[in-house]
C-alpha cells in the first residue's frame, strides 16, 4: 500500500479547523481509501451513497445524521443535492457534536451545494492520484507512463494498465458525464477529449476546435468546462504582466492525468512513448502537475507574448512569484526567453525540471533541477529554503 503522507495530514489539519471538509477530485483516484483511514467503512458513522443500502439509510437524512458523534463520512455526496441543506443545519450546532467529511467529484450538484448552503462551514481540499512524491523518484518513468490513478499505478503490466484506462474512459463518458446534466453522446465526447490530447500542451482556440469538429464555438467550450470541472483537463489561464508587449490571452489546455493522456493518443508502452511526436508535450504536463501538486501554490498562470518569450508555469506562493520550465533534455541551458521572464515577471526563483540526474546552477537564481528531485525534497525542490528577513 503506497502511504499519502501529506494528503493525510492536510486532511487531519483540516477536520481540526473546519465544521465540514470537502475532498474533491475525478472517480478512482483513492478518494474513498484516503477517508477509510480516518474513518472505518464499517462505520456506522460512514455513507456510501453507491451502496444501495447504505443510501437508503439516508432517506431520512435529518434523523440519520442528528445522533451522530465525532467524524462523518459521506461518500459520493453529489448524488444527493437535498444533504447540503442538512448539512448545513448540523454544522451550525454549538457545541458541534459531529465534523464532515464529505467525498465527491465535481458536478453542478455539489458545487452549488458548496457554495449556497456550506460557504462560510466548509474547507475544500482536492486530490489527483499518486504524485512523485508518493511513489518515490525510481518509479518516476513508470508513473509517467500509466499515470497516476491508483488502479492503472498498481496493474501487474503495462497491458493491465493501459486495459484499466481503456475501461476508465469508457465508465467516465457513459456514466459520470450525464450526471453533470451534459447530454451528449459518449462518442461524441470522446472524440472531443480525444481532440485535447493532440492538442496537449497548446494555447486554447475554441473557433478552430469548432470547425474541426463541426459544431459551435459555445459548445466545444461547454464540453471543455465539464471535463475541466470533472479534474481530468486543466485550463492553465494566461497571466498578464503590466508590460508594452502583446500577451497572450487565452489559456493553455492540458490533459492532467498522464497515463489519460497516452491512451487517448494511443500509446501503450515506453517505447511507443519515445518514439511518438507528443513526447515533449506529454513531459511537459507530467512535469507541471507535479510541480503544483508539490508546491500547492495559491495561484498559477502561464505566460507569453506574441514576440516568443513564455513561461511554462508561474506560481505565485506566499505573494512571492517561482518560475518553472519543462525540458525533455539531459542538460538544459538558459535561454533568452528565461532571461525575460526573469526581469519582466520579477520571478524571486526559475527552475528547469528536467529527466537528467544533475542538478546545477543555470545562472543566477535559475537552476536545472531533475524533476525525481520533487520525490526527495518536495515543494524545496521548486521554492527552495525560504530566506530569513533581517530583524
């Protein structure tokens, strides 16, 4: 069993400080184990609403939760919108006699649910499946490879993997998609997401999606915001510097969970992954997710300008401002590109995560760091020691 250290203790911290805590992220990424350690399925105090039995017990919610004591779980909350208000009466009890814990993905249900009957009672984390961190730097090119979900990790080969995945995708459209109130075919969408995974790693442009897949422009956006909503793409939105230079405007579309990412393009093993044109695109998503999933920044952007200067990420953390560029390159050097984020952006620190294993200055306040580096080190890797301000 592969131990989620720091996602425990962020829970833990926060049923220490919240009335209700909401752990949010896609189907299958451990979001029920994670809530096992803490409480018992068992339990009588846990609800699973995919159990049957277990749901009706909650037919009466108001009587079934009122005698409770210490943690409630509630699994799969999103399946019944009418708990939020209840949620909200027992929460507001002084002394409180019960903490939530609530689990789910996210819907329009349960996002309204957030933030009409719980704002002000809840603290929302969200979790994605294994990180680096997790699984340790040796197993970086094998998580790379099939992704991070529990099930496509852990498979006994890559054929087992990449046959969950197929499976995954397959559930996720027929079933988990219409419960967001979308009505499309399942086809319909895959050939969508599918669409995003060639197009990994690029800035959005909506009206040529349209036209390559024949419908309009506020439709291939709806299909894009319900994936996104569902935690499987990232928008990674521009970040706009007061600068006299064009900026890009639009944000960049990612597939987060790489092993998604390659059953959509098709690739199956290592050997398709090197030899396959997305290469570098696919490192550089799998290099960015770790990259937040470490440092948890408060915000992130990407930035570029219409003359050819970028920035893969921007994290801002503490109102301080990291850069992080993506290499697939053995020994990456600096550039002029870097030089400019570096001035224009203010940026306290660069680093280039690369797959080498050298680690070495690039010049000042810019380092190449391998990215297994964030297996050992974490966020330090990226934001390296803070520094003392002088009394």
């Amino acid at each position: 069993m592969i131990r989620r250290h720091a996602l425990a203790t962020a829970i833990h911290g926060a049923l220490g400080r919240s009335r209700v805590v909401a752990l949010l992220g896609p189907r299958q990424c451990g979001k029920s184990t994670m809530a096992r350690t803490f409480l018992r399925a068992s339990s009588p105090s846990y609800f699973d609403l995919e159990d049957p039995e277990v749901a009706a017990r909650l037919d009466e919610p108001m009587t079934a939760l009122r005698g409770l004591r210490g943690l409630v779980v509630i699994d799969e909350v999103q399946r019944r919108p009418a708990l939020f208000e209840v949620l909200r009466v027992l929460s507001d009890r002084r002394p409180l006699p019960a903490r939530f814990l609530i689990l789910g993905s996210a819907s329009p249900a349960l996002v309204r649910g957030i933030s009409e009957s719980l704002a002000g009672r809840v603290e929302t984390l969200t979790m994605a499946g294994f990180g680096i961190e997790e699984v340790g730097a040796p197993k970086l090119e094998r998580l790379w490879l099939r992704g991070g979900f529990p099930p496509s990790y852990l498979a006994r080969s890559d054929a087992d993997s990449a046959m969950w995945r197929r499976s995954f995708v397959s559930t996720f459209l027929e079933r988990d998609v219409p419960l967001t109130g979308l009505r499309v075919a399942p086809e319909t969408l895959r050939r969508f997401w599918t669409m995003l995974a060639h197009w990994h790693g690029g800035v959005w442009n909506g009206s040529e999606l349209a036209r390559s897949f024949g419908v309009t422009e506020p439709t291939v956006r709806q299909y894009l915001d319900v994936l996104t909503g569902l935690f499987l793409v990232r928008q990674l939105q521009p970040w706009h510097e007061n600068l006299a230079k064009r900026q890009v405007k639009a944000p960049k579309i990612y597939v987060r969970d790489s092993g998604l990412l390659h059953h959509l393009l098709g690739i199956r093993t290592g050997d398709g992954l090197a030899a396959h044109p997305k290469l570098g695109a696919s490192w550089e998503g799998f290099a960015l997710e770790e990259a937040i999933r470490a440092t948890s920044p408060d915000e992130e952007y990407f930035w570029a300008t219409h003359a050819g200067a970028e920035l893969d990420l921007l994290l801002i953390k503490d109102g301080r401002r990291f850069g992080v560029e993506a290499k697939r390159a053995d020994a990456p050097k600096l550039t002029a590109s870097m030089r400019i984020a570096m001035a224009d952006l203010r940026l306290e620190r660069l680093v280039v995560l690369h797959p080498g294993e050298r680690r070495y200055p690039l010049g000042p306040r810019v380092e190449a760091v391998p990215l297994r580096a964030l297996g050992q080190e974490g966020h330090r890797a990226i934001l390296g020691a803070r520094r003392r301000r002088p009394r």
